[in-house]
C-alpha cells in the first residue's frame, strides 16, 4: 500500500535532489544560463 506518508517522503527526497544539484553548478555556469536568456540586442554600427 502506498500512503501519503510514503509519497511525502519522496516528494522530500526529489526536492533535496534538486536543492542539491542546483547548489552544485558553478556560479559562472548560472552566469552564463543568464546570459543565454537575455534577448540579444543588435550591435549598434
């Protein structure tokens, strides 16, 4: 049987994962996602 307890624990277990991996990437790597998502402008002439 699968109780809400159970899916609870999980649900905690996923997002440990996930605080985990995201503290683990390099400030220049979050830099650079930043910067990919900005619009890029034209270059003025």
């Amino acid at each position: 049987m699968y109780s809400i307890e159970m899916a609870y624990a999980r649900m905690r277990e996923l997002q440990d994962l996930a605080n985990r991996s995201r503290a683990h990437q390099s400030t220049a790597a979050r830099r650079a996602e930043a910067a990919e998502a900005r619009p890029r402008r034209a270059k003025k002439r």
